[in-house]
C-alpha cells in the first residue's frame, strides 16, 4: 500500500525515505493526483476508460545501464524538478520507487510505491522520481498515443498552456 508524506527537505542521499508528517490521500487529489491499487485486470479497465492505447515496461537499476555512471546521470535526470506536457501514468509491477509532487503551497509530497500501485500525475504538476533504496523498479508506462514525455525543468521556468491550465484547476 501506498505511504504518502511530506518529505523532510533533509540533502543526504535522494534514495533514502526522507520521512515527514503524513499526508491523506485526500490531500494528494487536491493537487489532481490520482491514486489506486490495482491488479492487472484493474490496470486494464482503467487504460480502457481512460483511452490509455498504449504501453511499455521500464525496468530500471544499475544493470540496465552500461555503466554506474550512466545509472547515475539517469537517476539525476528523475530527480531534477520537471513537468509534462500530458499526464504521466506509472503502474508499479516489481520493485519501489517515490514519485514527490510538489503540493499546493511547493512543498514535497513523496509517494512510495510498491507493486500494484497506479499512480497517474496530471499534466503540468511538477514532481520527480527516485528508486528507493532497493535500487530496482519494474513499472508498466501508460500512453495515448505519441507519448509526449518531454521534461520541463522548473529552473527553466517555461511557460506552458499545460502548466498554465494546471496551476488553475488547483485553485481553490
Ligand atoms: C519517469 O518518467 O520519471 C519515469 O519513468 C521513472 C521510472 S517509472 C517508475
Ligand atoms: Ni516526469
């Protein structure tokens, strides 16, 4: 089951918990996330819905890499504060991994997801991702149809109809 909190700001090692007060679900749909457990045939009927065509799977860790440098500019690359033109919709087969949103008022927000967790981040949030301290993910990507997974770096503050239209829906 999915943990949710407010991550602690503290700059040690990204792939540790970095654990603070607990956030509600709740709290994670105000800020357009949305969040369930799933199995497969769960997986499947929400694609349907939700028009979700296409897919592939990611299988990230060290080994996948050619080398522990390329492993870290990866995961540096996850890391650095982004959003996306449309949604990013990430099912968790094997392995961990902590997706942080920023909140209403910028704060981190951490999810840390385990296998059967769907986690779908509206277009325009901004967020990152890390492995956990298992180093290993398995997740099922979800898409349309041309995926749009360009990352828009927050330090280069680009104005987007995306990001404009979700800073909006967030308004209370
Ligand atoms: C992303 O876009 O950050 C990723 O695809 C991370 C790996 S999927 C759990
Ligand atoms: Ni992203």
């Amino acid at each position: 089951m999915v943990k949710v909190y407010y991550h602690d700001n503290k700059d040690t090692d990204f792939t540790l918990p970095h654990e603070g007060a607990s956030v509600s679900l709740e709290e994670l749909q105000k800020i357009g996330v949305f969040y369930r457990k799933v199995d497969e045939d769960g997986l499947n009927s929400i694609a349907k819905e939700r028009n979700y065509k296409n897919r592939d799977v990611v299988e990230i860790s060290e080994s996948s890499f050619p080398s522990k440098q390329a492993f870290e500019n990866k995961l540096a690359t996850f890391y650095s504060e982004h959003f996306h033109e449309d949604e990013e919709i990430r099912y968790i087969v094997s392995g961990s991994g902590y997706f942080d949103v920023r909140s209403v008022s910028d704060s981190w927000i951490r999810t840390e997801l385990s296998p059967g967790d769907l986690l779908i981040l509206p277009a325009g949030i901004y967020h990152r991702f890390t492995l956990t301290s298992s180093k290993y993910v398995k997740a099922v990507r979800l898409f349309k149809d041309e995926p749009k997974w360009e990352a828009l770096n927050r330090s280069e503050n680009i104005v987007s109809v995306a990001r404009t239209e979700y800073v909006e829906s967030i308004k209370a």
